[in-house]
C-alpha cells in the first residue's frame, strides 16, 4: 500500500496518504443503524477562512476520486473529524462510519459486517474497537476487489490532549496498521495540519507529500473562488463594491497561499 501526502502550510496543512473512500450516501436497510446515524461523515455549515481553503482541497481530492467511481473503477469511504462534535473525534467513530460506508457500496464487505452484527446478539451490542477494527482489516483483504480509496479530513482536530493513548495517537495508529496491511488496491488520504505528532508517524511511512502552498496557481484559484463567492452570494451583493473588496482582499491575504 503505497501513502501520499498533500500539504498546504500552516494554520492548514494537508496530508495525502493511500486506503480511500468517498462519503456514499447509505443503504436504507442495513445492520448496524447506529453507525450511521452516531457516524455519519457530514460536515457543518458555518465557514471560516479555514475550512474554505480545506472545502477546496478536499473537495479536489473527493472529486478526483468520485470520477473514478462513477466509471467503477474505485470505491470510496470518507470521514470527516468535526470538532464540534464528539462522537466524531475518536478510532471509534472513524472506523463505524468507514465499515458502514463500504458495506453500503460493496455486497462482500456487507456480508462481513453483517457477522459483526450476529457476533453481537443481532446488534443489540455495540461492537468494541478491537471487533470493528478486525472487520475493517477484513473487508479490505477480501478478493477480488477493485480499487479502495478511504479519505480520513481534518485529522489535527481529533483532540490530542487526554486519554493514554489519546484520540488521536488511536486514529495514527490504525492508519499505520492499514499502511501496514500493504494492500495493492487500498489508498488512504489524511488531510490535516502539520502537527509534530501526525509528523512523527505518517513521516516514516514513507509518503509522497505534495506542498500545494507551492503548487503554481493555487493562490490564483482561491482568489478566484473567493471572489466567486462574494459575488455570487445573495446578501453579499447587496453589499457595496468598496465592501465586497475589503473582504475578497482579506480573505486572500489571510489564506495565504493554502
């Protein structure tokens, strides 16, 4: 399993490793309904100059990815770390929302999560990290498969700050162990800043890091699509000229490149 990563600069930095998915929209009739519903890789609406920048490289890299399976040459599983909500910052809830999304697109990994789900009186019981872990390794060594690419956004807001191991040295260690597994057919992404921690375990994995702060035109397109915005936006073209200026000027400048 190769690993890529994708950098923009700091306050925003983003990693591209390789064992990807795409957020899919999920089967109506699955085991496991929690997972879906405590799980789901769904963003928030509220925007900073920030998650504009992270809205665009993720949507790039999801769009690439999403091409590829419309052709069905790949299937994608997503997920996002939101820091506003908890359920959502742990291996936890990373590996229920990645087993549930890849059971809802390939009828194999559905029949192994439906085991987890009789191993569990008829999913009656949560499973344990350990159990959905071992169902994850075993949805990606099945035969025959084609091309898996599981997109893991925002790692450094996974909390960092308690627990022995935290949250976030959970969710590094999992990406390890997937790298690890050295799948031909699985790519994993990890977008996300350059933490000294994140460093320190995706740097010897040995992936191929692409700095888009030094990509040419990056800078360009996000004036462009700023500008796009404030013009586009119904409140903000009542704004006057002078105004809408101000806040396209900022907005770049504040961006810095990422």
């Amino acid at each position: 399993m190769e690993i890529n990563w994708v950098s923009v600069v700091d306050p925003r930095q983003t990693y591209v490793s390789s064992t990807a998915s795409m957020q899919r929209l999920l089967m109506p009739f699955r085991p496991y309904s929690w997972l879906r519903k405590e799980h789901a890789p769904v963003r928030g609406t509220s925007m900073t100059v920030f998650d504009l920048i992270y809205i665009i490289t993720s949507s790039a890299i999801i769009e690439d990815v999403e091409g590829m399976r419309a052709a069905g040459l790949a299937t994608m599983a997503y997920y996002y770390f939101d820091f506003r909500d908890d359920k959502k910052q742990s291996r936890y809830g990373l590996l229920s929302s990645l087993v549930s999304q890849l059971s809802a697109e390939l009828d194999s990994c559905y029949s192994v999560l439906s085991r987890l789900y009789s191993d569990n009186a008829g999913g009656t019981r949560k499973p344990t990290s350990l159990a959905l872990t071992r169902c994850m390794k075993d949805m990606l060594r099945l035969p025959g498969q084609g091309q898996i690419y599981i997109i893991i956004d925002a790692l450094d807001e996974c909390p960092n700050i308690s627990g022995r191991p935290s949250a976030r040295e959970e969710v590094l260690e999992l990406v390890k162990e997937l790298v690890d597994m050295k799948l031909r057919n699985v790519h994993v992404c990890v977008a996300s800043r350059p933490e000294i921690d994140i460093r320190a375990v995706l740097g010897p994995l040995g992936p191929s890091e692409i700095s888009l702060h030094e990509e040419k035109g990056q800078m360009e397109d996000i004036i462009k699509y700023i500008t796009s915005v404030v013009h586009t936006d119904m409140k903000m073209r009542k704004w006057k000229k002078v105004m809408q200026e101000l806040v396209i000027d900022t907005l770049s400048e504040k961006a810095g490149g990422m």
